[in-house]
C-alpha cells in the first residue's frame, strides 16, 4: 500500500484485547504504518483529519 492509517486503539496497539490469542497487535507489527488515530472508538472528525493529515504529509 502507498499509505497506512491505524485507526483506533485496537489497530494502534491491539487495544483492551491485546493479550487474546486471537489478536496479532498492532497493524505496525505487521506492515509500516505512516499515521495513527487513536481513540476507542476515535471520533468520525478525528478520523477524517487523521486521513487527510496522513495525505497531505506524504
């Protein structure tokens, strides 16, 4: 991908299921992540800055 947005506590750090067999951790673990939007849900206008944010500075 030309570019990686983790939304949300669970795609930033695994979030309250971290310690699941079933969870990986955090998308960076797996591939290069350019921005991060935390929260737990984030915002809809956190969200949407966090992609237009990531846009604009890559």
């Amino acid at each position: 991908p030309k570019l990686v947005v983790a939304i949300g506590d669970c795609g930033h750090c695994g979030g309250v299921f971290k310690d699941s067999y079933a969870v990986i951790g955090a998308v960076s673990k797996v591939i290069p992540v350019n921005y991060i939007v935390k929260g737990c849900p984030p915002k809809p206008i956190d969200i949407l800055s966090g992609i237009l944010h990531a846009i604009t500075c890559s």
